[in-house]
C-alpha cells in the first residue's frame, strides 16, 4: 500500500488590520501598533458631551498645540497594556523584596529619631503631590485626542498612584504602621509654610482645562524639579547623615522617573518639531510653570537638600527641555 503526504500551503487574506494597514502599510503589525495607533472614534458620535457640548468627544481644540497629525507621536517603550504591565510587574517585584527586607531586618530601629522626623516632613507629603499628578494625567488620558498619547497618560496616572502609596508604606515602616507618621505628613502638607508652595501648585494643577499644558505643568516642569530635589539631592544627603536604609525603599521612584522621561521626552521633542507656533507655546508655559515651581519649591528644598539645591534642580530641568528642543527664556537669560 502506497501513502502520498501531502502539504498545502495556506496564504493570509490580511496581513494586519485596516487601521494599521492605512498607516504603515499591507504588512504585518507589531502589537503595540495595533493597540495605540488610529484607535480613538472621531466621527459619527451620538451625541456631543452633555458637560461640555460645544466640544466633540476627543476634540483636538481641547488645547492650543496644533498637530497636523495626532498620532505622529510614538512611545519609545511601546506600552500597550500587555507591556506596561510586565515592565512595572518587573519594577514592583524588586520594590516588594527591597520593603520586606527593611521590614524583616528591622532597619528602621537603625534610623535616628531626627532621620524619621526628617523623612516624615520632607518626603513623605509628597505622596498628597503624587496624588494630583494622578489626576492630571488622568485628565489627560480622558481629554486628549488620539490614544498613543492618552494610553500613556493612564498608565503614567496608575503608576503615580502607587508611588503614592509606596511613600505612605514608608511612614508606615518608620512608626511601626501606627499611622502616626502618615498625619504628621499630612499635617505637614496642610499646614507647614515650606509645603504651601507646592500645595498651591498642586492644586491650581486641578483646574488648567488644556491637557498639553498641563502635561508641562506636571510631566515636565514639576516632575523635573521634585524627583531631581528628592530623589536624587535628598536621598545623597540622607545616606550622607546616616539614613542610606531609606534609599532601598525610594529605588522604585528613582527608576519610574527615568522610565518616564524617556516618553515625556519624546512628546516634548515631537509637538517642538511640529512647528514654530508649537515651540512657542511650549516655551511659554514652559517659562510660567517654571518660575512658579521655583518659588513654590524653594522653601522645602532649602530644609530637605539645602540652599543650594532648588538652582541645581532647575539647571536639571533646563538641561533636560534643552535636548528636547525647547530652550526656556529664563535659562538662556
């Protein structure tokens, strides 16, 4: 008896999704392609937004940046929800081992009670800080215009969620989860002079109604100026005085931060690109939130990292708006 294997060749009808094939062409698509770009609904809505009904649902008049092309932004981690979630799993698995170390090892006992009461004034209100940058970037995930941004904005929102909490865990290590470190913090951000700068911030931060301005305001300006102050100048001064325990638990922020620079660059850099009118603009907020933050700041950096290290923030910052193209009025000046 004689048996003949045969093989058959199937070809693919498609080779990606229409929405991907308009944009990059008839060939197969990366993940992160097919979840970010062209995504956002921009015709036939049923209705107009009953708060707001001279505006469409994701209305590009929303702010004064004017793009040709909303989508010509591109990720350079490209975080759709599959990678974004591996990438922080990975982050937090190393948080978590590094909080059970200090818990297990009792390395709080080790702190001085002038190192806690330090930490508890110039550290841990900033958790009252990272909950308004949640809320400004959820804002901008609900008002911006096309989904390659506004799936990062949520993300960048979630992840200020947790460093909020990982801050409040921190009091809880250093009083030994009484929660009286946590009201003393928060006693701190209600009503020590050195925070009402930075609550004043934070708060008018709330009601900017442009989502791009708003971005500078928290992602670039504010973000720039705190994780430089804090986590880079305070945390040196504290292992310098006896509180290098303390950096194991802010070793999850310190590797958001440059995690998220790498996307809040790229935005910056591509909407400067855009145009003249763009660059403009961005200097221009660039140039208000700048001296505003500087002012308001000024008064807890002195205490946390001395009187030298609110300048040494904003050449960080100025710097750093320099490779994106945006040079700033006052840092030229």
């Amino acid at each position: 008896m004689t048996i003949e294997i045969k093989t058959a060749t199937l070809s693919t009808i498609r080779n990606t999704y229409e929405h991907t094939r308009r944009r990059f062409g008839d060939k197969p698509a990366s993940r992160y392609q097919e979840a970010s770009y062209d995504i956002a609904p921009e015709n036939n809505f049923h209705y107009r937004p009953l708060w707001e009904p001279e505006k469409f649902l994701n209305d590009k008049t929303r702010t004064a940046i004017v793009m040709e092309d909303w989508y010509v932004y591109k990720d350079p981690r490209q975080f759709y929800y599959g990678t974004y979630v591996q990438a922080r799993a990975k982050l937090q698995e190393v948080a978590e081992a590094n909080y059970s170390f200090f818990a297990k090892r009792k390395l709080a006992d080790g702190l001085s009670d002038e190192i806690k009461e330090h930490v508890t004034r110039c550290l841990l209100p900033l958790r009252h800080m990272e909950l308004a940058a949640n809320m400004n970037n959820l804002s901008g995930c609900a008002y911006g215009t096309a989904t390659v941004l506004t799936q990062a904005f949520l993300y960048n929102g979630m992840d200020r969620l947790g460093i909020a909490q990982y801050l409040s865990r921190i009091g809880l290590l250093l009083d030994g989860n009484s929660g009286a470190s946590l009201a003393t913090a928060k006693d701190y951000w209600m009503t020590d002079p050195v925070w009402q700068g930075v609550r004043r911030y934070a708060e008018n931060s709330l009601v900017v109604r442009d989502w791009f301005e708003l971005f500078v305001a928290q992602n670039v300006v504010m973000d720039t100026l705190v994780y430089d102050l804090f986590y880079r100048q305070y945390d040196k001064k504290l292992s310098a005085e006896g509180g290098a325990d303390i950096a194991m638990l802010t070793e999850f922020m310190q590797e958001w931060y440059r995690d998220s620079c790498r996307w809040v660059d790229s935005v910056l850099k591509t909407t400067a690109a855009e145009s003249d009118a763009n660059r403009e603009l961005l200097v221009q907020w660039v140039d208000a939130y700048r001296e505003k933050a500087a002012v308001d700041l000024a008064p807890v950096a002195e205490i946390a990292a001395g009187e030298d290290a609110m300048a040494e923030a904003l050449a960080a910052l100025d710097k750093r708006l320099q490779k994106s193209g945006v040079i700033s009025r006052a840092a030229a000046a």
